[in-house]
C-alpha cells in the first residue's frame, strides 16, 4: 500500500453511468449537399515567406491559404478561388 497510495482511491465504475458509442455504418454515397465558400479570411505568415503578389491588375492581390489559391480585389474586397473541388 505504501508503494501505491492511489489504490485505496479506485472505485469500480458503475454500469447505470456507462454509455456506449456506437458508430453509424459506413454509406460510400457522395453527400447530398454542398457546401460553398463565400469568403477567405486569415493569411498565415509565421514561417511562410514571398507567398503573396500582386496580380495583372492593380488592384488584385493574389495569395495561398490553405489548399486554396485567391485573388480578391483589394477595393471591393471581392474574392476568386481556385482549388480541388470547388466550382
């Protein structure tokens, strides 16, 4: 006892407080709904470096986040994605 005092502390669980999880099966069906992207916002600038530039005209700036690539308009703050999965 002496050598593991926490001993004496351990209850056994009681079977009414114990919840089981089951997990749903598995469907490989495409989801039904789609999601949209309205707007990016963050740029991540700590340990990346000459990721952002400025685009053929200018007033857009071209940039990454995440697996996106983005050019807004830096005066209507409007924005133009390219990426996998987005039409």
């Amino acid at each position: 006892m002496a050598v593991k005092p926490w001993i004496g502390a351990l209850v056994a669980p009681n079977k009414s407080i114990i919840y089981f999880y089951v997990e749903p099966a598995n469907d490989p069906s495409a989801p039904t709904k789609k999601l949209t992207l309205s707007f990016v916002n963050g740029f991540k600038v700590e340990d990346s470096r000459q990721n952002m530039f400025w685009g053929k005209n200018p007033d857009e700036i071209v940039y990454c986040a995440a697996a996106l690539g983005i050019v807004m308009n830096a005066n209507t703050l409007n924005q133009r994605y390219m990426g996998d999965g987005l039409s």
